[in-house]
C-alpha cells in the first residue's frame, strides 16, 4: 500500500470498487493482486436486473435455542392436531392392502400440513444469524471480561456466585472481586469491549499463532497425528480466507446470472440479455427444447416404440413383460438396430431387488448430509431433517418417513414431489448460454428415496450378480483413477513395444439429459 505500482489506473471505465489481496493471492509473486468490479450498466449501455436472492434459512442444527423452540412448536402442534394417530391408521391401511382412494386423500392432506407445521415450526426461530470468529483462547477470554463487567453493571456493582466464579476462571485479582459504583464497572465495561474489539480485528493472528503453540506442543509430546490435523485445519482455514479475500474484494453482494449470452438469429453473431423476465424465458424456451432432444428416437414421445413402455397404456405392462421374457416381437418398421436392442433388454438377472424402505437407513443419510444442501420448492429443506434426525426420540422423523413409505408403497406421489426447480449454474467459461450447466433440485425426502433406490439397492444389487462390464470402473470396490491409469500404461506398453495403436472416446452430448424415463425403468426392471 503506498506504492504506485499497486494502484489501479482506468480510462473511461466506471470502477465499482477495487481491493488489495494478500500477498502470494491467488499466486506466488513478488506483487500485491489486485481486485476490480466493474459497472455493467456503464460499460454494456443497459440496466441489469437486480439479483433476486432466496430467503436465508432460520433453522440450523448448530443453533441449539432455535432448535429447542423448532422442536417444541412441532411437538405442541402435533398433539393438537393428532399426527401420530393419522399417520398411524394410513400405515395401518397400507400394510393391510386396504387402502383406498379416501385414504390417498387424507395422506395428500396430512403431508400438507405437516409441512406447513414445520415451515411454521421454523418461523419461530430467530433471524439473527452466528457471526463466527477465527476462534483463539484471547478471544474468548476478552468476550468472557465483557460479559463478566455487564453482569456487574446489571447488578449494580454486587457480585452474585455467578459472577465471581466467572471473575476466578479469568483469574481477575481479589481486589476488582469486590462491590463497586456503577460508574466505575461502567469504566471497566469500556476498556474490555476495546480490549474485545482489537483482538477481534486481529483474530487471524491470534488464531494462527494459537495453533502454531498447539502443533508444537503435540510435537514435543511426540503425538504426530494431532500436529498433523492442527496443521490441516490450518489448511483448510488458510485455503477459505484467501477465497473471503477476493469475495471481500467484491463487495457484500455476490454476483449471480445477471446476463446472458445467446446467439443471434437475425444477424448470425451473439447479443447479451439482461433483463430478469427476458432471460427467464428464454432459459425456458431453450431447456424445453434441450429436454426434447430424444423426443422423436424410437422409443420417446413421437417414436414407433413409445405405446408398448407408456405407462397410461393399459396393455403396456403386457409389452414390458415380453420386453423383459425376451419374447417381445419388434414392429414391421423397426431397424436392425432397434431389433437388437430390444433382444438385449431380456432380463440378466433374476432375483428380484430388495426395495423396502427402513427408518434407519432415512436417519443415516440426512445425519451425514451437509444441511446447507440446497433443496426443495415447498421450503423443507435438508436443515428440517437435519435437525429431527438428531433427536433421540424418532416420533416426529418417523412421521416424515411414514408419509414417504406410505406414498411409495401405495403408488400415491405426493403433490410437492410434482415440482423441482431447474437451476442455470456457470461452468466457469462465462455466461455463454451453451456454457451453462442445469441442476435440478427435487424435494429432500424425495431425493433419498431416489438415491436410496438406484444410488444404493440397485447399484450393489448389479455388483452382487455380475451386471457389470469390467471395464466400468465407477462402481462400488473400483477407482475411477484405475480407467486412467490403463489408458497410460496401455500407451507406454505400445511405446516400448514399437507397435501401432491407437484409442478411440466417445462422449455423448447431453447423455443424461436424453435418458427417457419410461426406456429407464425398463432398463432398471432387467437388472432385477
């Protein structure tokens, strides 16, 4: 700071705000980084649309009291409503085979206001959010001097127990242990929330230097595995500032899809969107048609072999069947090709897939899974189940995990599982509409019910029978670095060799995107 070389010097360019980095950000080098946001509007000639941001979530599972009231309010609400008891006869309907399109009803109304009792549930936590600190003893022992002096000034000078045994743990001496004016615990109340505040602004200095003395002193007691974790989470806390550096650099607001690169019909080139309503809708347009891609192939939408796996089809269940059997006889019409597909989609395996869902394996998952994990339309997000999975009594996630089980087994989905949200995310080549990747998040429950079915039951059942090729190495007990590792030694085996050779890749476009999901649950029906 100060020298000439680390100032920014611009010409025409409106400069939001600009920033020094640490030195060696994002680089070793012998020169200070230097962060620049520029004014899209100035610069495009157009007015972006202000970034839209989802409401931040109230309840966390590390937040204890907003936990406690979470808890309460569900606890409160389902004993006035009766929860358990619905949830309990609908179970008992479904297990008996006895449930009917009244019961269907009532499941679709129940999980209605179970979420609205928890979403209310969340309401009644507390909108302040945990401002962490890079944590240090110094730290916490001038936080402990501010509140010992406001508990003195609260009291009006008196020293309560309380108190004084928080005066002996900060080893404060014998004669500050004694009653005193307000004004003068008032003095003393200024002077630790200065002392608070300057460690505060140096807290990375004391964090790193509390675990420089903590790494040493494992060292010198010969405990290798603890100076080697202090040494990681000084890693990881290293790796995470220089990235709060250059967010810092940017200001408080976080840059999202404010606009949009698309081609131009009318002149052949490329022309910017900026506007919100416009660019949602031409991601609309253009996902419809991206989604559309296997439409007219064989067997989707507007193909000759879509009405033998259409599951509104009464007689599709028939065609399956003889898909399956190997007995199916392929249209006038249809290629070699398609002939030879249909022939391989006779069942490879036989026994048939354990698919009951366990309560504990639903606890498992959402106890392991980071609750900031984004999620859900209806607003049930992950925190939700974080939270109730912990719980030692499983009265309330058990509800959660019946109204799944009983919408799985009854083939009854349950409306909030009908919506997802597609999200447009940068695969960091800019805002080019072909440079644009599409997540699509489902409800949570829904999610591990999809993933506990085809992630987990059918992947192992595949391993267990063989279903495999041996050359697919992104399975269970295989490494995907093994496929690499082949492909080099393949080569260097053709190098000393002196042969001729040569490896072909294939990479399909939009793969994933194209997967027809009446075609995927036959192809999933093969393997058991």
């Amino acid at each position: 700071p100060g020298r000439y070389i680390a100032r920014v010097a611009v010409y025409g360019v409106s400069v939001q705000r600009s920033a020094l980095l640490r030195a060696n950000e994002p680089a070793k080098s012998d020169h200070l980084g230097i962060v620049v946001d520029l004014d899209l509007r100035y610069i495009f000639n157009n007015a972006c649309s202000p970034l839209v941001y989802p409401s931040p979530r109230k309840l966390t599972s590390g937040n204890k009291e907003a936990v406690q009231k979470y808890i309460s309010f569900i606890q409160k609400q389902f004993a006035e409503h009766k929860i358990v008891d619905r949830i309990r006869r609908l179970r008992e309907a479904s297990e008996a085979g006895e449930f009917t399109e009244q019961h269907r009803q009532q499941l679709f109304i129940l999980d209605l206001q179970v979420t609205e009792i928890l979403l209310g549930a969340e309401n009644q936590c507390s909108k302040k959010r945990t401002a962490r600190n890079l944590w240090s003893p110094a730290l916490k022992k001038a936080g402990q001097e501010v509140v010992y002096w406001k508990r003195r000034l609260n009291h009006n000078g008196i020293l309560d127990e309380g108190t004084r045994d928080l005066g002996r743990e900060l080893n404060l001496p014998e004669v500050i242990q004694q009653p005193m004016i307000p004004s003068l615990c008032q003095f003393y109340l200024q002077i630790a929330w200065k002392s608070y505040r300057g460690i505060k602004a140096q807290a990375r200095l004391y964090r790193e230097n509390f675990l420089k003395k903590r790494a040493k002193e494992q060292a010198e007691k010969g405990n290798g595995d603890i100076e080697k974790a202090i040494k990681a989470i000084k890693h990881r806390e290293r790796i995470k500032n220089d990235y709060a550096s250059i967010r810092g650099g940017y200001g408080k607001q976080k840059l999202g899809l404010s606009t949009l690169d698309t081609p131009d019909e009318s002149t052949g080139g490329r022309k910017l969107i900026t506007e919100a309503k416009e660019i949602h809708q031409y991601l609309l347009r253009r996902n419809e048609k991206h989604y559309s891609q296997a439409t007219f192939t064989t067997f989707g939408d507007a193909g000759p072999g879509f009405p033998y796996i259409d599951p509104d089809n009464p007689d599709s269940e028939n065609h399956i069947a003889a898909l399956l059997d190997g007995t199916f006889t392929p249209w006038e019409s249809a290629s070699p090709a398609v002939c030879e597909f249909i022939r391989e989609l006779k069942c490879t395996i036989m026994t048939e897939l354990n698919i009951k869902l366990q309560l504990p394996d639903f606890i498992q998952l959402f106890k392991s899974i980071p609750e900031n994990t984004a999620s859900s339309v209806s607003g049930l997000h992950y925190g939700h189940y974080r939270v109730l999975s912990q719980m030692k009594d499983d009265t309330i996630i058990r509800v959660l995990f019946d109204l799944l089980n009983i919408a799985f087994v009854t083939n009854s989905p349950l409306p909030r599982w009908k919506h997802a949200t597609q999200l447009m995310l940068e695969k960091g080549k800019g805002p080019g509409i072909e440079n644009l990747r599409i997540i699509q998040l489902l409800e949570a429950d829904m999610n591990w019910l999809l993933r506990f079915l085809w992630g987990r039951q059918l992947e192992k059942h595949a391993v267990q029978y063989g279903a495999y090729n041996e050359a697919q190495f992104a399975s269970p007990g295989k490494l995907c670095q093994s496929a690499i590792l082949n492909k080099v030694l393949f080569f260097d085996t053709l190098r000393q060799t002196r042969q001729c050779g040569a490896l072909m890749d294939n990479d399909a476009t939009a793969a994933f995107d194209r997967v027809l999901p009446a075609l995927c649950v036959v192809t999933c029906r093969q393997l058991g």
